[in-house]
C-alpha cells in the first residue's frame, strides 16, 4: 500500500504551480502589451497593481482569519510583504484555514 505525502508538501507544490502561472500569464501579459505600441511604463505599473490588490486581499484575509496553520499571523503579514505576491501564495495555499462549511450563512 502507497503512503499519501504529507498534507503539506501537497499544498507548497500548489502554490509553487500556481507561482509559475502567474509569473507565465504576467509575462505574456507584458509581451501583448509591448506589442501594441503601448509606453513601456504601462505594464510595470499594471502588475505593481495588481501585486498591490493581491498582498491587500491576503492581509485583509489574514487579519480576518480567527487562526492560520503552521506560523503566527504577525509572521504571515511579514511574509506576505517581503515576498510579494509569492508569500501570498504561500499563505493562500499553506497557511490559510478556508471557512467551516457548517457556517455557510456567514
């Protein structure tokens, strides 16, 4: 019989999956933008907006989280603003507890 990897491991390979996409479609964004004769600043201040709109969503959803896995939230916040947008990544995919499904309501 097949051990299951570890839970964690799981979820730092999603997130590194999900890093990659990201990166991939920012840069595809780039190069279309590039080519439509746009000013080069244009897309360097798109993706530092939406770098900034991620790490706002997860400080937002960490401060509203009554606890998170593995590390303490101060920790998170710390990480979430050095490594943005892949400490967010991280948090989302590792550290974040998603809703109890019996508080659907809420």
């Amino acid at each position: 019989m097949r051990a299951r990897p570890p839970e964690l491991a799981v979820r730092a390979v999603r997130g590194l999956l999900i890093w990659l996409v990201v990166v991939a479609a920012v840069l595809g964004l780039i190069a279309l933008l590039r080519t439509r004769g746009l000013p080069p600043s244009l897309p360097v201040m798109l993706v530092l907006a939406l770098a900034v709109g991620f790490d706002g969503f997860c400080l937002a959803d960490i401060a509203r989280a009554a606890q998170v896995r593995y590390l303490h939230k101060w920790m998170w916040v710390i990480i979430c603003l050095v490594q943005a947008p892949l400490g967010g990544i991280m948090y989302l995919s590792i550290g974040h507890i998603g809703r109890d499904p019996s508080r659907r309501g809420n």
